[in-house]
C-alpha cells in the first residue's frame, strides 16, 4: 500500500491511495463539557435527511452516552478489542521526536496496517473492521444517562461519600457523533465500485448513490460506523455535511457558507464548525486567526476521537475535564491532559474564540479580539492563576466582513418592575 502522512498520529502510515488532498477542509469542534444531551442536534438531522422509508434505524448524528453507551451498540470497544487481538500490547504511543506530532507518534498499527498485517482476514479487507447485526442498530440511545460507579459497575450506585474535581469516580458523559469527513476515509478505501469520494473544494465525502451496488464494506471499514445500509433502495447512505448549506445555497444563507443542520441546532452551543485551509501537502494552512484552526493548532485543546484508527478524522472533541484520564486517553490520545489544562485555566485569547460558538448560522472564517477590562481573577487549586478580561471578540465571513460581534461577560438584564414575578 502507498505511504501517506498522519499529523494526528505523528508518522506516515499505509493507506490504500496515494495522498491526495482538498483546498478546504470541513471540521467541527464540539465541547463535551457542555452538552446537555438534548438530541436536538440528533432530531435536526433526522428531520432533514433520513425521515424516509428505510431510514428508519439512520441516526447520521447520534449524541451517546459514554462509558456503556453506542450506535450501533459497542462499536468502539469492539474495534479496540480487534486491534488489540492483531497486535497484543503494541498499540501504545510515544514521545513525538520529529515535531510533526502534536500528540505523540503512535507505535501500534491503524486500522489498514492491521488489515494488511491479517492478510486482509483473508477476505482482502483494507481495513480492519466488522458488519455490526442488524439489532446492534435497534437501540441509538441505549445506556443513556446512565453513570459507571464506583465499583466499575453501570447504572444506580453512587459514589458514597462525593468526590471533587479533578476526576470524579462516578461519571457519564456524552459524545456527539456523525461522520469526520476523514482525511484518510476507511469507507471510501474499502468500496469496491468506487462509488465514495472525497471533494476538493471542502473534503466533504459522499456514497454517489448511482455506483453504490450496497456491498456494505463501507459499513465494515468505518471505525466510527457512519454509512449505514438502506434495503429499500439496496445502498448504504452517510451524513452528507449538508453540503448544499456549506455551499451556501441554502435559501436562508445569502449566499454565505452556512454551517450544517445539527451544528446549528445545537441548544447547548457546543458546537462550532467552519472549514480549514489545506495545503498542497496536507497540512494546515497556518490561520491562527481562524477559530477551528486555533483550536485545534494553537489551543491545542480539542482533539481528534480515536487518532489512533488512522483514518485523521475531522471531527475535534474538547474532553469532559472530570471523567478519569485513561478513559480520556484510551480516546482522544496522549493530547488529553494538555487540552483539559487549557480548558480549566483558559488564556484570554481562549475564553474569547469560546465565545463563537453557535452565535451565527454562518460558518466564521477569522476572528479579531477588542481588550476590555479585567473582570475576575483568583488562584485554581493548582497554583495556577486565572484571570477573566471582559474583552469583545468578533466574528468574519470568508470576505472579512462582521458577522457579528460578542464580549465575554454576559449582558446582565434587569427586569423592569412591572415584569416581576410574572412569566
Ligand atoms: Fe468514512 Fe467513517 Fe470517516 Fe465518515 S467517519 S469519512 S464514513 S471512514
Ligand atoms: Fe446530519 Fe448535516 Fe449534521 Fe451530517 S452535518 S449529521 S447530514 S445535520
Ligand atoms: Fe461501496 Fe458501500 Fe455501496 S462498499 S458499493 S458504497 S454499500
């Protein structure tokens, strides 16, 4: 298989093609310290896309509950336990020497080196990967809400005596999913009719219904369980990034790109998506000015799900700061305890870009930061000082425009007499 380049795994890596790129790339922040669950992020995509006949079990964006959550159910504990079956105690990570690795390079192999490393299972598989059963599909929300204990046990049992940050011993949390848009897509590597591609013009990948014959390899190869199979039409279908909003032929968009249905219909306002800039070769076009870029590249405190898979998904997580860190780990990669240090003691630049989010529907290029006056400070319980600066972020379009503009403090509103008491 060729070699291509892996930045969130620190090294180049087998892939089925060779490297090919887009000019923009779609991407997506989600903070999990925030989400409250309310699947209507879930409910907007439904709405919009899969509410046909045979879309029934579809659920392009699904909000599970972790630890014992998942759609389709164990999807990721059961790809982990594969990997680790090929390569027993190898898929560790280490220490980054090339300075290409912002989290470390990792050691173990990715789900195509695992295929090529099993002879393809013997069924010339390029990625390691299972068929879930159709009842795996049945149940998007099992395990909601429901905490590990203490005793390492789902559901009901507390932990007695409380606990503080920094990690609580009894926890749940949820994790936002739909398709990473991948640098290096699994689906589109395992099709046999060539029927997925990737766009230049934003990375957005896309099943052409007209090739699909439904042979469901896709299914098999993605990691993250994104295509899902249609029987009323025999092909399998994907969240398509909603595409025609980001393309800005939305009727509501002016034009301007907009960003995706469950993005903007976030009520907790976790979720900032936009595109990035790509170079010739792969990497990010330097932008510190453009909040995703920031982020991921410069905050460095939101990451990949699972960089380890290999597939350089697109989707980045700001880790729930009081889950156990080697829960974190297992997931996000080494980057976790890095991100939550920046998460729980913000720069001033931070806790302005954390503003953006979910204030526009329109997808936001750049930002520009106006200093206010110091309006909050005291020391963390590590020693660490934290100080809050009232200061105005704004908000530009693809041209520099004003989208909009916000300041840190929120406006405080005081009900005028006659209001009091009354709804
Ligand atoms: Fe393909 Fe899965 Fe990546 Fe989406 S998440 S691009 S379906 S491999
Ligand atoms: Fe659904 Fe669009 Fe979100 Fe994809 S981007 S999950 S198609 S709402
Ligand atoms: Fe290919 Fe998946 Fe269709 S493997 S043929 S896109 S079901």
């Amino acid at each position: 298989m060729p070699e291509v380049f892996n930045w969130q795994i620190g090294r180049t890596m087998s892939y089925p093609y060779e490297e090919a790129h887009p000019e923009w790339q779609f991407a997506f922040v989600f903070n999990t310290n925030r989400c409250i669950g309310c699947q209507s992020c879930t409910m907007a995509c439904k709405s919009t896309w899969t509410f046909s006949k045979g879309q029934e079990h579809m659920w392009w964006n699904n909000v599970e509950t972790k630890p014992y959550g998942g759609y389709p159910q164990y999807w990721d504990v059961k790809l982990l336990s594969m990997l680790e079956a090929v390569n027993p105690g190898g898929q560790r990570w280490a220490p980054d020497r090339s300075g290409k690795g912002p989290y470390g390079r990792f050691d173990g192999l990715t789900i195509f080196e695992a295929a090529e490393k099993t002879g393809g299972n013997g069924a010339q598989q390029r990625a390691l990967g299972y068929l879930p059963a159709d009842e795996e599909w049945r149940h998007p929300n099992f395990y909601e809400d429901t905490a590990k204990g203490p005793r390492g046990e789902p559901g009901g049992i507390v932990h007695k005596d409380g606990v503080s940050l920094p990690e609580h011993s009894t926890w749940f949390f949820y994790l936002q999913r739909l398709c990473n848009h991948c640098t290096y897509p699994a689906c589109l590597a395992a099709c046999p009719r060539n029927a997925i591609y990737k766009r230049r013009e934003d990375g957005i990948v896309l099943i052409d219904q007209e090739r699909c014959r439904g042979y469901r390899k896709c299914v098999e190869a993605c990691p993250y369980k994104k295509p899902m199979f249609r029987a009323t039409t025999g092909t399998s279908e994907k969240c398509i990034a909603c595409y025609p909003r980001i393309e800005g032929r939305d009727p509501l968009s002016g034009g301007e790109p907009m960003e995706a249905r469950c993005m903007v219909a976030c009520v907790g306002q976790i979720r900032l998506q936009g595109l990035v800039k790509i170079e010739k070769d792969g990497t990010w076009a330097e932008q510190p000015k453009n909040p995703l870029y920031y982020l991921i590249r410069v905050a460095q405190v939101a990451l990949p799900l699972y960089p380890q898979f290999g597939t350089e998904p697109n989707g980045f997580y700001i880790p729930p700061r009081w889950v156990p860190r080697p829960y974190l780990r297992q997931m996000f990669g080494p980057g976790v305890d890095r991100a939550i240090e920046a998460y729980e003691c913000p720069s001033r630049e931070l806790m302005a870009v954390l503003q953006l989010f979910r204030k526009s529907r329109q997808i936001v290029f750049s930002f520009e930061i106006e200093p206010g006056k110091k309006v909050y400070e005291r020391t963390l319980r590590d020693g660490r000082k934290y100080e809050l600066w009232n200061d105005t972020v704004i908000a530009l379009d693809r041209r520099g425009r004003e989208i909009f503009r916000t300041a840190v403090e929120e406006p405080f509103h005081v009900r005028p007499a006659m209001y009091v008491n009354s709804f």
